[in-house]
C-alpha cells in the first residue's frame, strides 16, 4: 500500500500539475492516474480544509484564491505539498 502511495505522489508531482498565478488566484489542473476517487481536498499548512476539487475522469482543473504559504493535494492517502 505504501508503495501504490509513493507511485501515486510522483504521477501527480510529474503529471500536468501547475499552478499559474493571476493576482491572488491559482489554477490548479493536472491528472492523476489511477485514481480511486473523484475528489481532491486542498487543505492549508494547519491541514485545515480549504476546498475540494472534482475530477473529470482522470483529470481536474479549478481556480482558486489563496494567499501566499504552503497548500497540500490530498487524494485519498497520497499527498503533495504546494508553495
């Protein structure tokens, strides 16, 4: 299970995950292979929840205003950590 986890986090960290910044708005998109869900939670440096993105298929795309700090992608146990 750990190793589907690792495998999970370098498919998104290597998919077409970007973050373009316009004023305090970031559009996140990218794909995730294999996904075992339809949801993406994006939660703060505290973990706190900030909001959930939905997937369309294998991939999603969403605008989000966020200030300045570290962010997390979490889908199911897999997680990356955004600046």
């Amino acid at each position: 299970m750990k190793r589907i986890a690792i495998i999970l986090i370098l498919v998104v960290s290597v998919s077409q995950l970007r973050s373009q910044s316009t004023g305090n708005q970031s559009i996140l998109s990218g794909e995730i292979v294999h996904a075992k869900s339809e949801e993406i939670i994006v939660r703060n440096n505290f973990w706190e929840k900030i909001d959930t993105l939905h997937m369309q298929g294998n991939q999603f795309r969403d605008t989000l205003t966020l200030t300045q700090g570290y962010y997390y992608l979490v889908h199911e146990e897999a997680q990356i950590r955004l600046y």
